[in-house]
C-alpha cells in the first residue's frame, strides 16, 4: 500500500474500528497495513480516540498485553438517546399507522436499517454485556432489531422459530401464551444452538404482558443458560405488571388510547 498521510491514516483507522465495534484490532494489524511504526500508530490512535470522545460518537477502549490492541465501544449520551427516541416517536404518532383491531403499523420503522441501527446503539449503550455470549429473539419482527444490537455488541445472534426445521437438527420445543394475542403459541430450537451455562439478553420488538419474553426465558433454562438483561423497541403501558421483571423499554405505548383512535407513545423517560 501507498504510504498514507496522518489525516488518511486517522480517517482510515476510525472507518475500520466503526466498522466492526468492539472487535479488538492489535497495533500491527494498522502497522502491517499503514506500514508505519507502533508509536505513530498510537500516536493516530490517541488522536481517534479524543475525537469520537469530544463529539460524543463512541468510546476507543485500549487494552494493554500481549493480546491487547484497541477497540470501538457504541455509546451514547441521553441527549442522543432523547434525540433518537424522538424522531422514532414522530414516525411511530402517525394516524394512519392505526391498524382495525387497535394494532399499530411498525413494519417500515422495524426493516429500516438506519433506525435499527439507531435504537441498538441506544440499547448497547444501556447493558453490560462483557460476560455475554448471545443475542437471541424469536422470528420474526424482532429479527432486524436483535441484528443490529448483535453487530453493536459484536455477539453472534440465536433466533428462535415458531416451527423446527429440518436443517437444525434436533431442537427443542415448548409452548408459551402469547400477552399480544392471548393465544397458546410455540417456539424452538436446536440443541446445537446455545452450549450449556452461556449468558444471553432478550431482544425483542413488542411486549404487551411480557408472555414472549416469559417463554424466551423458560427456553433458556432448558439450556442451563442464565438471561442477563431484556430490552424491547415498544412495551405497553398496560398491564403495568408484566411476566417477566428488569426489562428495558426504548418506547412506551398507551394502548387504550391507540384503540380509541389516538396514538400515545413516548419514549423510556429513565433513557432521556
């Protein structure tokens, strides 16, 4: 490679530490790229990591050690958070979103890759996930969500399915009753999936009762795997007793106004 100017090499640096958060990258993977020495690849780096830290963009974490090298950590300010939450409550608030039945469209705000993208920074932003290992969810709205939050967090993500395949081998099953629509349902998954005593957090897109994220839970006993955290996009308001406790809301709707017509949604205001 051409040998770079500082600015190139500091432009080049931050792209490829955003790229892949919390990845650790060691100091001769940048001098075997930029062919430069160790002090003037730190040098650049104390550089990156004054200006993500001044502009509120992120954490550069560096570990020291023989296995050390230097990471991206998403982060984000309530302001940020606040920001975020806002504009997703501005396109949620839309009266023509109200659906017969007292459903809520969400459909293009939950397959939109830059405001998932969004919304699991915030979430990265809320747990500690040092000792995790997965992010799981069940399909399949939640799917595009858990992603993003799986990227931040640099975990891989586990989906559970509504009906086994033939491709995952054996799996396990069990029954749960869903709060949404009250309805017994079933969620599996192979054995291969989740080794036993892992750590994992719950993302979901919508809790009602917390009935999908109570069966979550249960599946992951099934595989002696211990649930650290839970966070959901949209938690009603009502009942305010929910299956599961400690969960993380980014978003709280008022379903009985949203059944009269009216949409009220507000953001977690412990996140703002």
């Amino acid at each position: 490679m051409e040998k770079l100017k500082r600015n190139e090499r500091i432009a080049a640096i931050m792209k490829i530490l955003g790229d892949q958060p919390n990845k650790i990258f060691t100091l001769n993977y940048f001098t075997e790229m930029f062919t430069a020495a160790k002090s003037t690849i730190s040098e650049d780096i104390v550089v990156v990591k004054q200006a993500m830290e001044k502009m509120n963009l992120g954490k550069i974490q560096t570990i020291s050690g023989a296995a050390g090298g230097v990471k991206y950590i998403p982060l984000t300010t309530k302001a940020q958070n606040r920001k975020i939450l806002q504009e997703t409550v501005q396109y949620l608030s839309k009266p023509e979103r109200i659906l017969p039945g007292g459903f809520l469209y969400m459909a293009d705000i939950i397959y939109s890759p830059t405001i998932m993208h969004q919304l699991a920074a915030v979430f990265a932003s809320q747990f500690d996930y040092k000792e995790v290992d997965y992010i799981i969810t069940v399909e399949t709205k939640g799917i595009p969500l858990a992603m993003m939050v799986a990227k931040a967090m640099n975990l891989p993500l586990v989906i559970l399915r509504r009906d086994s395949k033939v491709t995952e081998g054996s799996t396990v099953s069990i029954n749960y009753v869903s709060g949404s629509s009250g309805k017994i349902q079933k969620m599996s998954l192979s054995r291969r999936a989740i080794p036993p005593n892992s750590r994992v957090i719950i993302i979901d897109d919508f809790m009602k009762a917390g009935g999908t994220a109570r069966g979550m839970m249960d599946m992951m006993k099934e595989f002696d795997t211990q649930v650290e955290d839970i966070g959901v996009l949209i938690a009603t308001k009502e009942p305010d007793t929910k299956l599961v406790k400690d969960y993380i809301p980014l978003l709280i709707l008022d379903e009985e106004n949203l059944k009269e017509g009216i949409i009220h949604i507000q953001p977690n205001p412990n996140l703002i």
